[in-house]
C-alpha cells in the first residue's frame, strides 16, 4: 500500500548563453523520466523566511520499495502532485544482500 505514487524525474538538458558558457535547461531541452510505484513522505518538516518574501521550504523523502532501482541523479529535480522538488545530495541506493539494489532514498526540497 505504500508505494502507489507515480512521479516525474526531470534531468536538465544543457544550452548555451551568448558568450559560449554551457547552463542547464530546464525548459524544452530537459529530459522526462515518468515513475510508478514510490512512496514520497514529509520529512523534517517547514521552515518559512518571512524577511524578504514569504518563502516556504518543506522536506520530502522518497522511497522505493525494495528491488526497484530507479534513473535518479543528485542535479536532477522531481515533479508531483503539481509541485516540483529538488534532489538535495547524493542519492542513497542500499546494496541488498547477494548484489544488486535493495532501495533507493532520496532527500527532497520544495521552495514555494
């Protein structure tokens, strides 16, 4: 019952500015991953910054459930549920027992 979400991994594609420096694209040059079957949870909660413009932060954590390895990198981002999310550090894939991955963790961050 727990891993019945489905996501979008989005991987930013890479374009030029007008000086010849490569930047990411978010935009049309950025690939789409679609994922079933995860389990994205809160965690460590909301902070909002109230001195500038009011921002919220909140935490998510996602999950998958064991045996499934998924395309997930640490620059990429995570669409759902009309929010997008940002990869914060490595991605953790726990080694299961006789080889392969057992899971796969991934620490989130949602700005709005």
């Amino acid at each position: 019952m727990l891993y019945l979400q489905s996501i979008v991994i989005v991987r930013p594609g890479t374009t030029g500015d007008e000086y010849g420096n490569e930047q990411e694209d978010w935009g049309d040059g950025a690939t789409r991953i679609p994922v079933s079957g995860v389990n994205v949870q809160p965690a460590g909660g909301s902070t909002e910054d109230t001195d500038d413009k009011q921002v919220t932060v909140t935490g998510w954590r996602l999950y998958t459930p064991r045996g499934m390895d998924i395309d997930l990198r640490e620059t990429d981002r995570i669409e759902a549920w009309g929010t997008t999310m940002q990869v914060i550090g490595k991605v953790a894939r726990w080694p299961a027992p006789g080889g392969g991955v057992h899971h796969v963790e991934a620490d989130l961050r949602e700005v709005a």
